[in-house]
C-alpha cells in the first residue's frame, strides 16, 4: 500500500457500495481521491470523512454516461491535482428483466453505464497517462461476465462480459507504454444496488441474495483493488475473481 501514498485516483460510482469502501481505502493509504458519482451531498459528505481522517479528497459531480462530462471532469481533476495515475471504473447498474418481453431501453441505460462509461472514462484519462508512461486502469465487471448470470439478468451479463473483453484489448493497446490495466470481476457484495431496482418483486429477489451472512463486503472488493493498484510497476494483475466462500 505504500506505493499509493500520494498517488492521484479518481473513483467513479464512489457514493455507494464498493466505490466508496474503495475511495476509503486509497484515501487511507494516502492517495489524493476524487469522487465521482451524480449524488453530490453523499460525494461531499465522503470527502469531509476522507479528508478529517487525514486524506485528501474532493467531489466532482457527474453522470459517467455523458462523454461530454467524463472529459470535462479528468480535465478538472487534472487541474486540482496535477495528475491522474489511476481510473477506477467502478459505477454500475443492474436492470433485471428476461429478454423475451423485456425493454429495450434498459438495455441501453445497462450498456450506457456498465460498457460506453468505461470506455470514456479511460479514453479521457489517457492522453495524460500515456504522456507520462504510467498509470492504472481498474474496472469493475462481474462474475456475469462469464457464464451469462441469472436467468433475469442477461442484458447485465452481456455487459459486464463486453467490459471485460475490452479491458483485455486495452491491456494489449497500452501495456507496453507503461499502463496497466486490471479487471476486477465480483460475486456477491452486500451494497446498495438493489435498491436501484425498480421492479419490486426483481428488487426483493436482489435484497434477500445480497443481504445475507455468506455475501462479500464493499471493503473486500475494495482490498482486492488496492491490491492490484499496490503491485510494483511492473506486475500487471490482469484479472481479479473474488467468489463468497459459502
Ligand atoms: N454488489 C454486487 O453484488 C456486485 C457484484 C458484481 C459486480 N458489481 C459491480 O460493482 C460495481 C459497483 O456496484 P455496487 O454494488 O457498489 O452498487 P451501488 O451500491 O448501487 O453503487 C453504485 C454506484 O454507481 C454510481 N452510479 C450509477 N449510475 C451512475 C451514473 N449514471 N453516473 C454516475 N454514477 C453512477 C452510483 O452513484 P449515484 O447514484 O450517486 O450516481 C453509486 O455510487 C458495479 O459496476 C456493479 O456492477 C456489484
């Protein structure tokens, strides 16, 4: 963890859930974090917990759909803190619903958030990374990545599959100039991600399989990306499958 202390990160979805028990965890290591996600009073009140205990943090307000906002914000991040080194591409949805009469738009918001996000969040940061020849890219997709998760969740599961197919390009694409990148693919974590359902039998179903005593914890997820973030420069951890035990 040593190798954080004053590191720049910039943490999307750092409001709830594993965002937020990650930006904990950098900003106790000492990195410099900035915490982006659309709800402002929960982004300020994690700054102010982050920056008493000693860290430095500041909040950047934004929808990680818009391109027009991921490169507005890496710009004003880049102007506070100097420097990106790392992107945790962590925001993520889930809109469950089987494909066979399911809607077409949730589709789209699943694909907007989980897969198009990423993909400007990490374009925006790597003009200055690849400049430098140093930085670290850590998304977060899902065990759906592989095998196609439940039944009612194909649409996630097709995302989180793209996103990890893409972290894998662009660990070829940039690799060699200095840049790692990192897929971390969880299973079951207590957060708040059912409540964002809207559906309230599909939501009922998520509470009562995520909260209960044999999930992971955010922190675990989050200890997961420090350890990936903290290797030596040299040590690219591709990939990252964390099961509950039980
Ligand atoms: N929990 C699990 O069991 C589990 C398992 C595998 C993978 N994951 C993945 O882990 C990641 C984090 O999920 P979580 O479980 O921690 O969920 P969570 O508690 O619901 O947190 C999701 C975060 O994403 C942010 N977000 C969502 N849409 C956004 C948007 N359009 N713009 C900006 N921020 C947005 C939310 O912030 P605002 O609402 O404030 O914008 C919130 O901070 C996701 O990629 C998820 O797919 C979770």
């Amino acid at each position: 963890m040593q190798r954080l202390e004053g590191a720049v990160a910039l943490v999307t979805g750092a409001s709830a859930g594993i965002g937020r028990a990650t930006a904990l965890m950098l900003g106790a290591a000492g990195a410099r974090v900035a915490l982006v996600a659309r709800r402002q009073e929960r982004l300020d009140a994690l700054c102010d917990e982050i920056n008493t205990a000693g860290g430095a943090a500041a909040a950047f307000a934004a929808d990680v759909a818009s391109e027009v906002q991921a490169g507005a914000v890496v710009a004003a991040v880049i102007e506070h803190f100097g420097r990106i080194d790392i992107l945790v591409n962590n925001a993520g949805i889930i809109r469950p619903g089987g494909i066979a009469g399911g809607d077409a738009q949730d589709w789209r918001d699943t694909f907007d958030v989980n897969v198009l996000a990423p993909m400007y969040w990490s374009r925006a940061v790597l003009a200055d990374m690849l400049a430098r020849e140093s930085g670290h890219i850590v998304t977060v997709s899902s065990n759906a990545a592989k095998g196609g998760g439940a039944p009612t969740n194909n649409a996630y599961a097709a995302s989180k599959h793209a996103i990890t197919a893409f972290c894998g390009g662009l660990r070829k694409e940039v690799g060699s100039r200095g840049i790692r990148v990192t897929i971390v693919e969880p299973g079951a974590t207590a957060t708040e991600i059912a409540e964002t359902i809207t559906d309230e039998t599909a939501r009922a179903a998520m509470r009562s399989h995520l909260h209960n005593e044999t999930v992971m914890q955010a922190s675990d997820i989050a200890a997961a990306i420090c350890y990936a973030l903290s290797q030596h420069p040299r040590v690219n951890v591709d990939e990252v499958w964390l099961t509950p035990t039980r």
